[in-house]
C-alpha cells in the first residue's frame, strides 16, 4: 500500500487532546489577586510546582494562570514517555557530571516512585503503566554502541538488560530490529494529557485558584512583592514561580539559554487482535531506537501505535509560530518508516497527526535558577523528557524560593546553567550545520565529523 493513503483520514490534531472527556476550561483572570505564590504555566511544571506547593503548605495561598488551557501545549502532545532519568539518560549524567551520577540517579528513581505514588494517592486518571522502556539498534554500530552502554552503566547501578536480535524480536517483532537494552522500571507510560488534567482537579482540589486563557504579559517588582500583568488584570505575589517552557521566559536574561525545536508524531487506529498478535508486544513497553534522527513509539490503552520523532525542526530565525505546528512532508515520511519497521500492518490507518514545538538546552536536561532577589524561581530546558522530569524541576523551585538547601539544590547540575545559544542568525547557521551533521552520523556508521568533535569538547549541542 501506498504509505500517503494510511494518511487519507487523519485528523490534524493531538490525539490526546482529541478526547470528549477534556474539562471545561476556567474563565480569565479580569481583576487584580493577591497571593503567596503565583505559578505561570498550565503545563506539567506549573501543575507540579502548585500541587507540590499546596501539599507542603496547606495554608500557602497559591494561584495559577495560564496562557491557553491547561495542557494544550508540549504537556498534552508528547508522547507520554515518563521516565525516571532527570538528566536526559545516564550517558549524558555520566559526560557532563560524572561525580555526581549515583545521587542523580536515585533523585531520578526516587522522582519516578513519587509520581507513581501521586498517580494513585489523588486518583490521576492516566492510563499510568510502568512498562519500562526498550532502546532499539536498527543498524550496526547501533547495537555496538549500545553493548557500551550496557558495559559502562551497568556497574554503576543502572539496571539494563542487554537483548540480542531474537530476544528484542520476541518482546516486539520487526524486521528492523538488531537488538536493544531494557530498562524495565525507569520508564512509565501515561496519557499525557490526562496526566494534565488530573493534575489541574487535584491542584484545584487542595484550594489552587487556576485561570485559563491568561497570559503573563510582564514580570515586575512591586515593593517587597512581584506584579505579573495579565491582559484584563495582574497579579502581586510574594513569590513567582515560572514554568513556561519553550515560550519567551519573563526573565529576559534566561532566554538565550534555550531554542525551540518542532517535533511530530501519528497515531494509527485501533489495532485488531491479528494485527497485535503478528508484532507481539504483550508487555507494551515503550521503544525510541537510538539513531541521532530517532523515532520513538509506543501502544495506547486502546492499542492504538503513537509513531514520533524522527524530524526535528527549528524555525527560521527561532521564531515560535503555529505555522509550524503542522508539516505534511513529515507526516508522509513518518508513515514510510512506520511500516518499513512493521510491514506485518500494512493497511493500517493513521487517524491523528500533528506537531509541536518544545524546549531544547545545549546540555539537553533542565536548568534551574531564582531572580528578583530570589523571589521568583524558574526551570526550563527539558528537551523532550519533560513529563517526569518537571516533577523534580517543581521540588527545585520550591526549595530554591525557600531558601532551603537540600539533596535536590546541592548538584552542580542544579546549580550551574549550561551554555546559551549564540543570537540569530548565528544560532540559525550553528543548528543547521549540527543537524546536517547528525543526519550524516546516522548514515555513515556512527562516526561524528569535526563540527560535531568540537561541540562535544565544547559541551554545546543539538539533539531532538
């Protein structure tokens, strides 16, 4: 079959938002409030930060505003990977702060058990399942490079079970696959955005005061306070709080440290019981194979296939626009690779297909900081692998309008911001290169040229 008739019928839309189940959104703030702590963003790292902050302070008076609707940006769209790594996986923990890898490690572990525990303490209805998470060689140097994964990690603690051609073949079957590593308990799956929206009853629930359609539009002092502007109000706050991801930050100055990136996924229709028993899959762990170009895929609670990834797109000049949000080109090539990996679906349909934009950093996991005296925190940067880390992201927030020091501020990791990004059109040019790069590694057996040599010297990159 033709790949472009799978696409025939898709709705140009998330999949997850596609639900008649979304709440109702909360009306705009349209007069002036006055709070202890004001959180800016509806997305997992506002939710977090005001859930979290209700929890360790019954009595703190906590108000959340949100640009659009709870959810309706990275934290509804992604593809519901929610793994315990807070540092985008341990090699990256492993190059970048090698001291510190056990303890980042078991913050990890420890962030990943408490979401578990938070899924079922306040009754998050998200389709939670801690599958765990296969990493796919599909060429050579592939399975090379991941035999040195396993060889380097696992002594320090990282638990991986290596799998040969059949052993991976006999959890998932494709033709494609050379191999993998299992990581069984460090990563979950959920329904992304109804990990959002259960987070938004459950915040609202311990007395958060949330409005929808309620951008910040500037960030000022206000004596001992700080006043954000909304367009029909503002709010005076002791203390800010700002989880806006890849939207330009309220603190001017944090801006060049991150970069927008354009990613994209499909989601087929519901498979039938053939079309399962012919791939296998009975343990539904999630999978991303480990080219730089990547595809990442996973089974719904319906048994549905989300297929992402591969094409990640920065825009011209770094501008954020909704005319990126959709790009057929991808789509058709996404369909393509979908079934060269399963041609056992042929004839399967797509019924969503869409993109959108996320966050990336040069160290490609989150940083964090304070401003205005330490009276307004922020945490950005996740590159993707947001829908855990967030959580941890908002305990550091916290402590660090706190003033507290504890196990989550003492990392250099926490304390120290990578690299920025040179301005436009420098950053335009640098990323392009990077990304030419990239696509040239995957092709010729893994070796990274010299551009590529001297960002990794540098500790600057790009990844998806």
């Amino acid at each position: 079959m033709d790949p472009a008739r799978s696409l025939a019928d898709t709705e140009p839309a998330p999949y997850w938002l596609d639900d008649p189940g979304r709440p109702a959104a909360e009306p705009a703030l349209t007069a002036e409030e006055h709070c202890d702590l004001l959180v800016v963003g509806g997305g997992y790292s506002g939710l977090w930060t005001a859930l979290l902050a209700k929890e360790r302070d019954p009595g703190r008076d906590v108000v959340l505003i949100e640009a659009g609707r709870i959810g309706w940006a990275a934290s509804g769209r992604n593809g519901g990977f929610c793994a315990a790594s807070i540092t985008h996986g341990p090699l990256n923990a492993l190059a970048r702060w090698p001291a510190e890898f056990a303890q980042l490690q078991e913050l990890g572990d420890r962030n990943l058990d408490a979401i578990e525990e938070a899924v079922g303490r306040h009754g998050l209805d998200c389709d939670f399942e801690r599958t765990g998470e296969i990493d796919l060689a599909t060429a050579p140097h592939q399975w090379d490079e991941l035999r040195d994964l396993h060889r380097t990690v696992t002594p320090l603690g990282v638990d991986l079970k290596l799998l040969d051609r059949d052993e991976v073949r006999a959890e998932v079957d494709s033709p494609t696959f050379l191999g993998g590593v299992y990581d069984e308990r460090g990563v979950a799956l959920v329904h992304p955005a109804k990990l959002a929206w259960g987070l938004k009853r459950a915040a609202a629930g311990l007395g958060v005061r949330i409005y929808e359609r309620t951008p910040a539009t500037a960030l000022d002092r206000h004596g001992a306070a700080s006043a954000v502007r909304t367009p029909y109000g503002r709010v005076l706050a002791r203390q800010v709080a700002l989880g806006t991801g890849v939207f330009p930050s309220l603190i001017r100055r944090i801006r060049p440290y991150t970069v927008p990136v354009y990613d994209y996924a499909l989601m087929t229709e519901p498979l039938t019981g053939e079309q399962r028993a012919a791939i296998g899959w009975q343990r539904r762990q999630g999978l991303a194979d480990t080219a730089n170009r990547f595809h990442y895929f996973r089974l719904t609670a319906d048994n549905r296939i989300l297929w992402g990834g591969y094409d990640a797109v920065y825009p011209r000049g770094g501008r954020i626009s909704s005319a990126y949000d959709h790009r057929p080109a991808t789509y058709l090539r996404l369909a393509r690779h979908f079934f060269a990996c399963f041609p056992q679906l042929e004839g399967v349909r797509f019924s969503h297909s869409w993109g959108g934009v996320i966050d990336t950093c040069s160290r490609f996991s989150p940083f964090f900081g304070t401003a205005h005296g330490g009276r307004v925190a922020y945490a950005a940067g996740y590159t993707g692998l947001g829908v855990g880390a967030t959580r941890f992201g908002a305990e550091v927030m916290l402590d660090l309008l706190a003033g507290a020091a504890t196990e989550r501020t003492a990392p250099e990791m926490v304390r120290r911001r990578p690299l920025p990004f040179p301005p436009e059109p420098l950053a335009s040019v640098g990323i392009g290169i990077t990304q030419w790069s990239m696509a040239r590694a995957d092709e010729s057996g893994g070796r990274r040229n010299l551009w590529l040599r001297a960002l990794d010297r540098a500790g600057l990159g790009f990844d998806s």
